[in-house]
C-alpha cells in the first residue's frame, strides 16, 4: 500500500513547536463552470520536524513561500494532517 502526498503552496500561520514546526499549506483548486473560472483556495495542516534530513533547513520558511512538502497523511479524530518525511 502507498501513503504518500506531494503539496506545492503557500506558506502560512507558521508556529513553532519543541521539535519542528506546525503551518498551513494553502493550495488553490480551480475549474470551470458555465464557462466561468471558479477557483477556491485549500489549507492543509502540516508538521515538519527538525530530526528529518532536511528539518534544520524548514527554520528558513517565512509565511508566504511558496514549499514543496512531501510525506504522509495521518488521521486524527479532530482533523487531517500531513507528516512530512
């Protein structure tokens, strides 16, 4: 089985944890309806820790950069969230 997720957005609400960092990830979704672009945008929780192989470089992150997160999705009972590897 694979459980695998590649996000390309936006930085933001970036917060710093004991041992990494919490932010969102805002992607934008779009499609045409009646011939009219509609476009809305999505936030995805995610966690990056420090001990990964590039968790020291995930200290430079500022709200608004554009990242490329990859990892694994992880269900909670409150919500969805996305451990990067």
């Amino acid at each position: 089985m694979l459980n695998k997720v590649q996000l390309i957005g936006k930085a933001h609400k970036i917060k710093e944890l004991e041992k990494g960092l919490s932010l969102s990830v805002i992607t934008v979704h779009s499609f045409v309806k009646d011939g009219e672009t509609k476009k809305f945008n999505e936030y995805h929780t995610v966690y990056l820790w420090y001990n990964n192989p590039d968790g020291e470089r995930s200290k430079e992150i500022k709200e608004g950069d554009l990242v490329y997160v990859e990892g694994r999705v992880t269900y909670t009972k409150r919500n969805t969230m996305l451990y990067a590897n």
